[in-house]
C-alpha cells in the first residue's frame, strides 16, 4: 500500500527538481557567454537536494 506522505514527498521532489532545474538554466547563465557560479552553486544545490527527495521518495512510497 502507497504511504501517502512518501508519495507527497515524491511530488513534491519531482516538481522541485523540474522547477530547479529551469531556475539554474535561467539564472546561471547571463547574456552571451556569461556564467553566474554563486547563483550556478546555489541553484545546483537545489537541484540535487529536490533530486534526492524524489529518488527517496519513489523507494519509500
């Protein structure tokens, strides 16, 4: 049986990662060939942390 609070995780994981992940594309890269590291760390980070909790999430639920 679906735990319910592990597949609310696992939303919550997924639409994270997705939502990261179109952030890092738009806020780490600037106009031309810039490229922005602390914003690229920042949300690099988000990205593997929402990623985890979607993996974690599709084991649990």
């Amino acid at each position: 049986m679906v735990n319910q609070f592990w597949a609310l995780i696992c939303e919550a994981g997924f639409f994270g990662w997705v939502g990261c992940t179109v952030g890092f594309i738009f806020r780490a890269f600037g106009p031309g060939d810039s490229f922005f590291g602390r914003r690229a760390a920042f949300w690099g980070s988000l990205v593997i942390v929402f990623y985890g909790l979607w993996v974690l999430g599709m084991m649990k639920a």
